[in-house]
C-alpha cells in the first residue's frame, strides 16, 4: 500500500533522524528541517512514486531528500543531495521555456514530475491528461515516446523511458514491499509517539524502550547464546610461508577442541614437511573437505564463490569457515553490516577475518571490506555426532 | 601524472583519516586508541610495480601493532591487528623488523649470486593482498630479475601462483 501522505512527513523526519544518529552524514543533517509535502514525482505510468522533499535549515535551502510513497524501492528513503537546493517552481519555469524553444506553439494545462528511468527525472507536459512533451530535467532533451521492443524487464537502453512499477518482477515487489512495510511499522513503535522528527537532531531517537539497530553484527561465541564469552577463538599463525591452508584447518578444528598440530594436518593435506613445505594446488582444493572429515566428527561443505549470506548464516549458526581467497586461506569468524547508509551507496559489510599471514604470526582482521575482495571458495562445518 | 590518478586521495590525507579513525575509536580497542600511533603511509605495489593500495601502520612503542590498507581509491580495504587481545603488544612484531630498508638492502645483498646486483626493496603481496611481503628484487648480469619475500623474519622465493599457501 502507498504511504498516505499525512504521514509522509513523519516517515522523512523519522528516516532522516536515523541517518544523523549513524553518523552517515556528519552534521550536514543536524538541525536540518522536513517539509510537510514535497514534489510528487510520478512513475511512467502515472503513479506517485516518490516525493522530492526540500530540506531547509533556518531560511536557508540545503538540499532534498527522496521519500518513497510506493512501496515497489524497499525502503522510504530514497536518496538525499546536499549543496543543490530544490526549486520546483524554478525547475517548471525553465522546463516550461524549454519546451516553448523545442516544439513551438506547443499546447499543455499540467505539468508533472516523472521518473522517467529511474533515478533519472523528466518534466511530463500534459494536455486534458494526455502527453504532449516531455524534456529530461536540466538538459531539456527530449524523452523519446515508448517503443514496443524485446528486451528484458529491467534492462533498459541508455535514453528510454520505463517503468519501476511495471518492470519490476512480481516477487521483488513483494519481498520489497514487506520491507518498505516493515521499517514504517517501525516508526509507529509507542516509544516514539512523543517525538518530533521534523527537526532533525542527533539524539532525537534516543529515548527510552527504543533501540535503534544500526548495524548487524555478530562474532564466534562460546555457544550460540549471545551472553556467553567472546572470543572463542585463537589465531593461528602458518609455520611456513606456504601452509595457510594447514593453519586455518588448525584453527577451526581447534574451535570444535580437536588438537590437531599444524605439521600433522601440513601432512595430511600433502604440504610437505617444515623442512620441505608446499601449498596447496588449486586443483585439490576439495581435500580440504576430505581431510577434516577424515579426521573429526565434522561434516564439512565447499561453497565455490561463496555469498555474503554463506558467511553471515555460518556465524549466526556459531561455526566458523575457512575462506579462500586467491592464493591464500584464511578463517572468518564473525560479520558486520550496517543497517543504515547515505542512500545510494552500498552498506558497508566486513568480516571478522582470522588470517594466518604473516608467517608465525598472522594478524585478526577486523574488518574486511567484503566488498574488496574475491572469495573463492569456503568451507563451514557441522558437528554430526556428539 | 595522468588525469586519472590525479582524483586519486593523498596519501597524507589517507594517513590523517586514519589517525582520527583510530582517535575516535572506529578501530582496535579503548587501549589501542590511546597508545596507538599511526604512522606515515607505505605504497603497497603489485609484484609487476603497479600501485595498488596504501599500508598504514599503527605502533606502539617499539611494535607495530596493527595496520590500515586503504586501496588507492581510498576505500578502506581492512585493519588488521597483530595481537590478539587488548594490551597485547609484546606479541606483535617490532617495527623495525618490517620498516628497516637498510636492512632490507642488506638481506638482499647477502642473497645475490655472482654478478647479480641488489635493487631497492619495495612492499608488495604474494598472490594476495592480504598477504603483504617485501620484494627484494635482484638483477642478473642478463638483465633477468629474480625475487625473495621478505614476511617479518621470514625470507623466500615465490611459490607457484597456481597454489593456495
């Protein structure tokens, strides 16, 4: 269900609000003011998909913030722009003269905001509700009318119209609106009835029965119960320069209480000797799985290009993983994300890596930017007998 | 300098981001905060020479406790601790053991053959970036350069790229 607007403030404000308090933006939101209403700026097919709110500070125009009415984006807030204010009137008047200079003589009675190719936006010039024109913003070019074509939803050429609403597939729109739904329920939460987020303000959503979750995060624990002690985990430096594999099938074991020397698993996984060592050849990386199991109670699985949700799931269930990345194997043994960034931008995501380089040594990882490196391979286990 | 690397960060500037990241605590622990020092950046280079992100070490004392790795762009790679619990730090190597160049010079010189002649060391990875080694390159009478690795105290020749190790 789209946003009534008589809430559209308050989901902003609130929206905002959340933004300040992660610091994702500094203090360019701090004492920031939201507006009633914004500009509506509609999808192709003539939805309300957003509304371009202006943001003010005093008397003086900040920038705007995009808040979602449909809940097709996931999310309410859209995208934020700080140093370019918002000036629909100014923004109608140019458009307006615009399209007298492009098609002369031109005849409209409305004029629209549209998202023409999301997030790109157009001036829609209408006569009795039926297009005449429409000029992309500040370029002032114009859209080219639909065609009928064979692409993919989704997959739009460089300059072409289309539509969020229509284009998006079905089950999408649903997960996503359970999301949008979600994070309003959220606002509604009784702790906040009393507070009001049209200011925005770094501790206004700190009050009493309401935490505010900024981030997921969570590390190996003694069992899966979140009270119970943290680490539980040793860092295992590799003996040879070329035994990380040896080293992080140590640590994990060690994790499960198998004491097992890394000359031992060196041995057992075909490294060699301390004296006369070798790495692991990218073609048996499925040894890896076949020794542990070899030696422990553990049933063990290899993920190829294992997913962010790989990792996440493994360290909620309390089990560490061996990951391997090109040439070099480590073990990860916790996650982050944030729950709220600057729109537009990917969430930041880490891993809690325990790295057995350099030799002798190794260092914890806290955090790896899971967006920086490739992950070839992981390895989690299960314990399938106690 | 072309148009490209020039939109490129400082690395001073990376160095002060990180200085205040470890101020305000965004990284290690309470006690890290308040001894740790971050020290001037060091270009991490591919094998082949090219740039390809920035190490920042944080020392205590006499060790280098923990390090930044900003890629060029200044996205912050990781950060990554020697120790393994707050305090720590006797464990960690001594700085001196991963930033002393004349040493380094030495170390190679000490592994050239007849003839062959020790070039400058620079910081690189083996195979991977998480795996952060100096190059000691040395060059034959043939023009043919070979490679040592130099981890902490630990020296040796690449091993094969088509192995994890």
């Amino acid at each position: 269900m789209a946003l009534p607007l008589d809430r559209l403030q308050r989901v902003a404000g609130f929206e905002l609000n959340a933004l300040r308090a992660s610091d994702v933006l500094g203090d360019q939101l701090e004492k920031v003011s939201v507006p009633a209403r914004g500009t509506p700026v509609h999808d192709i097919n003539g939805t309300v998909l957003f509304h371009r709110m202006p943001l003010t500070r005093g008397r003086v125009q900040t920038g705007y913030a995009d808040v979602a009415i449909e809940e097709v984006f996931g999310e309410p807030l859209l995208a934020t722009s700080f140093g370019a204010p918002w000036d629909e009137k100014a923004l109608v008047e140019a458009g307006t003269a615009a399209a007298g200079r492009v098609r002369r003589g031109v005849k409209f009675n409305a004029v629209r905001f549209v998202a023409y190719s999301y997030p790109k936006t157009a001036l829609q010039f209408l006569l009795d509700g039926n297009e005449v024109l429409m000029l992309e913003l500040h370029t002032w070019a114009v859209i080219p009318p639909a065609q009928k074509s064979d692409r993919k939803p989704l997959e739009p050429a460089n300059f072409e119209r289309w539509s969020v609403l229509d284009e998006t597939p079905p089950a999408a729109r649903r997960s996503r609106a359970n999301a949008y739904n979600k994070r309003l329920t959220a606002w509604e939460a009784p702790a906040l009835t009393t507070i009001n987020p049209r200011v925005v303000a770094r501790d206004n959503l700190r009050v009493a029965d309401f935490v505010l979750k900024l981030v997921d995060t969570r590390e190996i624990h003694y069992s899966e119960r979140d009270t119970d002690h943290v680490p539980c985990y040793e860092l295992r430096g590799q003996q040879t320069n070329v035994w990380c594999v040896a080293a992080s099938v140590e640590m994990v074991l060690n994790f499960y209480r198998y004491n097992y020397t890394q000359v031992r698993l060196a041995t057992e996984l075909g490294l060699g000797t301390l004296q006369n060592p070798n790495g692991l050849p990218y073609a048996r990386v499925g040894d890896v799985v076949t020794v542990i199991e070899r030696l422990t109670n553990l049933d063990c699985t290899m993920h190829t290009n294992p997913a962010w949700t790989i990792f996440r799931n493994e360290i909620r269930a309390n089990r560490p993983l061996i990951s391997f990345v090109p040439g070099h194997s480590r073990t990860v043994t916790g996650y982050t994300r944030t729950l709220i960034t600057l729109p537009g931008e990917v969430a930041f995501r880490g891993l809690l890596v325990y790295d057995p380089w350099p030799p002798n040594a190794g260092v914890i990882t806290r955090w790896e930017n899971f967006n920086t490196q490739t992950y070839q391979f992981a390895y989690s286990s299960v314990i399938t007998q106690v | 300098m072309s148009g490209k690397s020039e939109a490129l960060p400082d690395p001073k500037w990376l160095a002060r981001q990180a200085a205040e990241m470890l101020r305000r605590g965004a990284v290690g622990d309470p006690q890290l905060t308040k001894s740790g020092q971050a020290g001037p950046p060091w270009l991490v280079s591919t094998p082949d020479h090219e740039p390809h992100s920035w190490l920042i070490p944080v020392t205590v004392g006499d060790r280098f406790a923990a390090f930044f790795q900003f890629l060029l762009n200044g996205t912050l790679m990781r950060f990554s601790m020697f120790y393994q619990r707050p305090g720590e730090y006797r464990k960690c190597p001594i700085v001196m053991e991963w930033f002393d160049l004349p040493g380094l010079r030495e170390k190679a010189a000490n592994h050239c053959w007849p003839g062959e002649s020790a070039e400058e060391p620079f910081l690189t990875f083996d195979r991977s970036p998480d795996r952060v080694v100096w190059a000691l390159p040395l060059r034959g009478p043939e023009g043919r350069v070979r490679l040592f690795f130099v981890a902490g105290d630990t020296i040796y020749s690449p091993p094969p790229s088509d192995t994890f190790g």
